[in-house]
DNA sequence: CCATGCGATATCGAATAAGACATCAAGTAA
DNA sequence: TTACTTGATGTCTTATTCGATATCGCATGG
C-alpha cells in the first residue's frame, strides 16, 4: 500500500539507519514487533499514531506539526543537526572500520605503495578513536565497496588514491571537530601486526 | 482510549480551532468524516498516519520528524510564525467582533460612560477593516467572555477599562503592522445605527 | 561448511480504526 | 418559537493494523 506519508517513512528508516541499529534492536527498545517494522519501512502499512510515536523516541525523534510556513526553517535547523550528530558506535558501524582495514591489509598491489597503504590505515586509526559522522562513514563505505567490487586484483591507483585522499581529509576533519573523548570501550582493536601510533 | 501523543492531538485541534473552521468543513476538506474527526480529537481513536496527513495538510501542517537535540529551536520557530499568522478571515472569526459590537452596543450601565463604549466600538471597526491576529482575536474572545458572565448587569468598571484598553492596544498595532488591504469581503456589516468612520 | 545476524514474508487471531450513516443536546441567530 | 450549526455519540459493517511466531534467503565471518 501506498499513502501519502513517504517522507514520514523514510525519514524514521534513514534515522534507524544512522544509528545503525537494526530493526530488532529497534523492535526492543520501541516495544513493536520487528515484523511489523519491516512492514512500516517498506510502506506496507498504514501505521497507527502510537505506533509511529513509539518508533520516534526510541529513535530520539518527536513527531511534530509544522506550519506549511515554518517547514523550510525548520527543515534547515534539522538538516543542520543532523548532519553535525555523531554516529552511534555500535558494533556495525565500527566495523565498516575494521572492514577496511582489513582489506587494506590483504593489498599487495605492484602499483600501489606499501607507505600510501600504511597512511591510510594510520588515518583509520583515528578514526577508529573518534566518532565519525555518518556522513564521513559512508565515505569509509564507499571505499569497501570500491575495494570488493575490484576484488583486490586490477586495483586503479588512481581510484585508490582518491578514496584515501578522501579517508585523508575526514581524518583532518575529524580531528578537528570531534570530542576529544575516546570511545568508552572500543569494540574491535586494531592491533593484530602492528603497533604504531600515529 | 489514551495514547502518547496528546500534543500532536491537541495541536491539531487548535490549529482547526485557530482557523475558525468547523469539524464539518475539515472534513470536507480533508476527506475524513466529521465524526472520525471528533473521536480523534477526543483522544478516542489511535488514528493512523495517513487519516492524521491528511487532516495536517487540510490545516496547512505538515508532520515532521524531529530530533530531540532540536525540538526546542523548532518549537520556538513554530510558536514565532503562529503567533503572528493573521487569522483566517471566515463567518466565525469575525462573529468575535460582531458579537462583542452587539454586546457592547446593549451596555447602559451607569458606571460606564458610553464616550467610552464608543471609543472602543470605533476600535473594534477598526479591527473589522484589517486582519487581526489569532492572538489578537483571542482578547476580543476573553472580552466577550468577561461580558457573557456579568450578563452586562454589574459591569465593573475597572474591569472594563482594562479589557477597553487591550482593544485600543490591538487597534495600535494592526493599524501598524496589518497589512493594509482591506477585507475581500466583509462578512458582515457594522452599520446598523451608526455610521461613522474612525 | 557452519553459525550468526540481517531484513523480508507468511500465517493466524484478536483488536480496532474507518466509513457511512443517524441522532442528539447545546448554543445561536432570525 | 423555529431554524440552523456544531461537536459528540451510537450503531452497524468492513477493512486493516497489530502482535506473536516462525521461517526464508542472503550476506558475512570463523
């Protein structure tokens, strides 16, 4: 079923998402059944009021009614907040980290350096000390994607150096604007050959 | 029944209430039936998302999905616009001030000298020319109350001096700050024994 | 290969919103 | 009084969410 509620539905995946908590987790702490999120998000139902404010906190979010006037400032003030909110560290999305990481390890690549290889992960180990943004993950995403879908083998240098020119700046900015708090309890170490600090 | 989300119910309420339409006309308007509509805003029904857009959109609300980091900032920037919208023009809103000319025109209190009833019926005309706020309109509401409850007998002077001078308050400002268009049409006359300009 | 976690689906019964009426009491205007 | 409007309720029937539970295919990691 289709209704008229699209932005409504996507916005409360996309925050899910974010917090890159999965539907289950969701189901937990919002008290409705994981069948019926998967059923929610993909617009299959007409969700009840109660059932939508229930998602909304669970995900720090509140359902509000805004003058057709306001709806442009208001959208900016969010879209500014949003942007600027620290990922949650959980589990997943650390380990889009670690993942690249990973990968990065098992290159060896005639056209690519060693020393490029091992910037790049020094750059990673900041990251993983700091929270990223969301937005500065999918950049991390990106690179694990590019990296799977060449399957290591004819890796461009040219394709690499930009991804880790990009990994490079998100390691400056977070450097920059992040709390200077270290995570609580990291959820994966980095060191399984290695020590070095950056 | 009671369910989390007795603000967004509230508010859609007096978002209706504010524009002076009736349950019937939002219905038509939004394609909800009147008596849906009623349940709703009793808080008997946990109404669904699509019911609740479409009444929003009838009322020029739209839902938004808010974090709470910013619910603060937007609530104050959708306070700031709904104080300040000019009440929607219709047979009811204006009856506010029609009723409280009928009223003040029955006054004969010994109290009260009727220079000063005068004064305040040319500000009401005033009012009557130019939109007046929603905020605005609801003093003339509170004038009408305080008449309906002395039933126009033992008016206190002191009271009525009061609510006289919020009215000549509100003339000052609209004069200044309403846009200077004259109503589309006046919904209803004034000129029934008097007919001077202010 | 096996275990795990993910989102998507299916089924079923119970609860309930929705829609289409019809009133009704209270207030209000003529 | 009479006529009209408004919001609230009642009563049907139907449609659909909801909740519980199980399962599926898929990807990932060991």
């Amino acid at each position: 079923m289709r209704y008229a509620a699209d932005h409504i539905v996507s916005a409360l995946k996309t925050a899910r998402e974010k917090k890159g908590i999965s539907q289950r987790e969701l189901s937990a702490k919002a008290g409705v059944p994981q069948a019926q999120i998967s059923r929610f998000e993909n617009g299959d139902v007409d969700i009840r009021l109660s059932s939508l404010v229930s998602l909304g906190r669970a995900l720090d979010l509140e359902i509000e009614l805004v003058p057709r006037q306001a709806i442009a400032a208001v959208e900016s003030i969010v879209r500014a907040i949003t942007r600027s909110e620290r990922a949650i560290q959980t589990t997943r999305t650390s380990n889009d980290v670690a993942k690249l990481v990973r990968t990065l390890k098992a290159v060896r690549s005639p056209d690519i350096s060693s020393l490029a290889i091992e910037k790049t992960l020094s750059h990673l180990r900041v990251l993983e000390r700091f929270q990223p943004t969301t937005e500065q993950l999918e950049a991390v995403k990106r690179f694990n994607d590019t990296l799977a879908k060449t399957k290591r083998l004819d890796l461009d240098p040219e394709v690499f150096a930009k991804h880790a020119k990009a990994i490079e700046l998100i390691r400056t900015q977070v450097a920059y604007t992040a709390p200077p708090v270290s995570l609580p309890e990291p959820a994966y170490a980095l060191d399984d050959e290695e020590d070095d600090d950056a």
